[in-house]
C-alpha cells in the first residue's frame, strides 16, 4: 500500500512538517525513470527519490544520496531555489502535491501502468512533464466522480486498493449479512485513516507495505509514514535484486547443464558409432590383403572380411592404385584414433560440467539473501556477464559466452582485419583446418584461462562458417594469436600458423539455440 491514497494521505502531513521552509537545492536524474530533488534548510538535508517506472512506482525517502559524476543530468531547474510550503494528496487518488510558497506545484503520479511528475511554475503556466509521452498528465487535476449506489460496500470506496478487501474477506466478509458488510467496510476504512500500526508483510510471495495486518507479518511498525517507507523500499527493492540474480545464476547453471548433457550424449553417440562400424584401419588391411586380386581401375571389389566374417563390398577409385587408397585410409584411421580419444575426453569432461552445475543449483536453495549469493557466485565464477561498450561497434559477428567475447570474421578481408588488426597476442584464435573459412578469435582476460566449454563453441562456430559446415565432424586449430602470421604477399585471409592444437567439433551455431 505504499501508493495507496490511505497512506499517502498519512505520508504528506508527515513531510510537511518535515519538510515545510526547506528549499529545493538539486533536482536531477541518473537512472531511467528517475526523479531526484534535494533539499536543505541550512543545517540539513532531506531526499526526495521518485522512481518513476512501470514496474515499481515509488518515493523513496533516502536518508543520503551521493550523486554520480558521471550519467547524472539536470532536471527541471525551475525547481531550484523554491522553498517548501506543504504536501498534499489528492482526494481518492494516487497523487502527491508539493506546492512551493510562491505558487508553484509539483505533482509526484503514483499510478501503476502511467507514473509521471509534472512541474507547473506557476498556476497559470504550461505544465512541464517528466514523461513527456503521457502528454494528457499535463491537464492533471483532482476529480470527484459521484458512485452510484451498489449493493457491495466495498464498491462505495474505490480507492482502497487491493489489500482491504483482501483483509475482510479473511474475516468472513462474504458470509455475512449486509448491515455487517457496511459495517466491516467502515470499521476498516477508520482503520485506514487513522491506522495504529504499519505493517512490512509478505504475501504471495512480495514484500509489501500494507496498514492492515494480513499476510505473512515480518514486522510492526509504528505509524510513521516516512520512517516505514525508509525501512520498505531498500528492503523491497534488496530482495527484488535478490531474486532477479537468483533467477538468471539459476538459468545460467541450468542452461550450462543442459549444453553440456547435450555436448556428451553426441560424443557418445559417435563413439558409438565409430566402435559398431568397420573403421579405417579395417578397410586398409582388407585392400592389403587382397591386393593381388583388384583389377587395375577397379571402382569396387568383393572379399572377404576376416574382421566380420562374412564378404565386402570395398569401394575404390579408378584413378587411385589400392596402394595409395590403402595409404591414406592408414592415415585417416590415425586421426579416428585421435577422434576416438578426443571424445571420450570430451564425455568426462562435459558430464563433470553437468554435475558440478547441479550441485551448484542444490547450493542455490541455502541461499536466502543477496549479500550471500553475490560472494557465492564470485566464489564460484559466476559474476553476471558484462559486455564491453565497443562490442556492438565491431565490424564481425560477436558472441558473447561466460564473459568471454567471441568474434567472427566475415569474408577473407574481414579475416584479416580481425586477425591483423583487433586480435591481440595473447587472444586465441582458432579456424577450420585445411579448409577456407571465417577467423575465430577469443578475447583474453587477464588472469584468467578460457574455459575448455568457451573454446569447444568458439571452435563450433569456427568449423560451423567454414566449408566443413555440413561435416559431421571437423577439425578446428586452436592456437594463441602470437602463433598466427600472415606471409608477405598473402592473398587476402591467408595466414601461416606456426604452433597449434587440433580440437573435433560438431560444426554447430550453439549461440542459436540458447538465445
């Protein structure tokens, strides 16, 4: 009820006699949807904070207020200089009144969907808007709508929000007769405007401000209006941050969990696949075996298969001598080697991410305050993901992952102004091998190691903008920037990598999938 008429109607004599003869000496914005004024009467001072958003409209009362040196603009100037005559409401509204001892109003709309303050300089002056898009607030005036007689009581008090009928409900308010009704209703709006307590309660799951004791009570309060919105706003709004972070810490763990069952349940389909199919090794000792039976120019030739025990069909080229196809089967089955181990590498490892981010969301339910969850995700290296203000200037594809800022160049010039221009040394840089594709480069953070996760999609994208896009698998070079030249002369994206680590990927955009 911290917009509610009742309680406004509590909150300006409150701050009219706190504030009466203070002079207004700032009044300035340095968030979106804020409303900051100053004042002081010579030995003190007193902060007026309007948060003006849809989502939480608010005065906030800060007892301090140390203004930004920088993102911090002038508001209103108008103001400065005006001393403080009184506070006031509006009747059966939603709206607080400063008027200033020479004439002047500033009207502080407390509304829900369409918050505003407008600033009238004088009683006959144009009005000057905060939000200027709600140009009708600049009419703004108090209004009294006669009711028509209704048979629900509560009907009779339109203002009362929606806690009061809440709170008679909870005391059986629709079983009774309608005397009783009339009754409970009057009783309750004398509560209201004359309340001997506040009350901080929790209900439905928000912390709210209420004058009547309903919900789950965390404490009461006496009735003094700008003390209680002192204690509710720094509480609502600590444990509205509380629960944002909890809530995106928990879709990052779960997101990561997620891409890494998936990352290990492909592994180990293709380990599958490679030890359930007749590997390269195989095909090579059946040409060799069997040379002296394949006809020169051959396309395909029938043995027998001493591995499966039965005959085979063996592919061939006509071009080729079943020497020189043998050969390089050799040679891919000492890369299948390679593969073989890279993804049971692969399987342990991103099956260990699962399970560490599992437990860290068990973690998260001992959680209960922001404090605590903030030296927790520190602890664990999970800070919130900041991006740099010049990503989106980049001319590249960028993506962002774990706080590491991925980019990807777009056609061979653009290769090498990332790779000649933007990449620094100590950057990773990583590119399909031996096939034409886009430049991937990995930001380095000092102090820090890039993630085994962060590389393996950074190399998804390096394999996935290349001619291998549509390979099941494909070889990506991963190796520091400091590693990379580009020969004089060099067609353009051309480079020579002088030391370097070969990582197997599914060619993939995995960015797609999780935004």
């Amino acid at each position: 009820m911290h917009n509610n008429y009742y309680f406004l109607r509590q909150l300006a004599p409150a701050l009219t006699q706190k504030l009466a003869g203070y002079s207004i000496v700032t009044c300035f914005s340095q968030e979106k949807d804020e409303l900051v004024i100053g004042l002081e009467n010579g030995s003190q001072e007193f902060w007026l904070r309007a948060q003006l958003s849809a989502s939480f409209p608010v005065l906030a009362l800060p007892e301090t207020f140390n203004r930004a040196r920088t993102n911090s603009v002038d508001l209103l100037p108008g103001l400065l200089g005006r001393t403080v005559a009184s506070f006031g409401v509006f009747p059966n509204d939603r709206v607080l009144t400063l008027t200033l001892t020479d004439g002047a109003t500033l009207l502080i709309k407390l509304y829900g969907p369409r918050p505003n303050a407008v600033f009238r300089p004088a009683p006959d002056a144009p009005a000057e808007l905060f939000h200027q898009r709600y140009a009708a607030d600049a009419d703004l005036a108090p209004t009294s709508v006669a009711l028509p007689a209704v048979a629900d009581p509560l009907k009779q008090y339109p203002s009362l929000g929606d806690l009061p009928p809440r709170f008679l409900r909870a005391q059986g308010y629709d079983q009774v007769s309608q005397t009783q009704k009339e009754e409970m209703v009057q009783a309750v709006v004398a509560e209201l405007e004359n309340p001997a307590h506040f009350y901080l309660i929790m209900l439905d799951g928000r912390t709210r401000l209420s004058l009547l004791p309903i919900g789950e009570i965390e404490q009461t309060l006496a009735p003094e209006p700008i003390a209680a919105l002192q204690l509710f706003v720094p509480t609502y709004l600590g444990r509205r941050a509380y629960e944002t972070e909890l809530r995106q810490v928990r879709q990052l763990l779960e997101r990561r969990a997620e891409e890494a069952t998936v990352s290990a349940g492909q592994a180990r389909t293709r380990l599958h696949a490679l030890e359930h199919t007749a590997g390269y090794r195989q095909t090579a000792d059946l040409i060799m075996a069997n040379l002296t039976q394949i006809p020169v120019g051959a396309t395909q030739v029938e043995v027998y298969d001493f591995y499966q025990d039965q005959p085979r069909v063996l592919k061939l080229k006509a071009t080729e001598t079943p020497q020189r196809t043998a050969q390089n089967l050799y040679r891919k089955a000492k890369n299948q080697k390679i593969e073989v181990q890279e993804l049971q590498e692969r399987v342990e490892r991103r099956e260990a991410e699962a399970f560490w981010c599992l437990e860290r969301l068990e973690d998260l339910t001992t959680i209960t305050d922001l404090r605590a969850l903030r030296a927790w995700r520190k602890t664990h290296n999970l800070q919130p993901e900041t991006k740099a203000p010049t990503v989106t200037e980049l001319p590249f594809k960028v993506f962002e992952d774990n706080g590491f800022t991925i980019m990807v160049g777009r056609n061979a010039q653009n290769n090498d102004l990332l790779t000649q221009r933007y990449a620094h040394k100590d950057d990773l840089w990583l590119h399909a091998k031996d096939v034409t594709g886009s430049h991937v480069v990995v930001r380095h953070k000092a102090g820090q190691v890039v993630p085994e996760p962060v590389i393996e999609r950074a190399a998804q994208l390096a394999a996935w903008y290349s001619r291998r896009k549509n390979d099941s698998l494909c070889p990506v070079t991963v190796t520091p920037k400091k590693f990379v030249r580009k020969p004089k002369g060099a067609a353009p994206g051309a480079v020579i990598v002088e030391r370097e680590k070969v990582v197997l990927v599914v060619p993939a955009n995995p960015f797609e999938r999780i935004s």
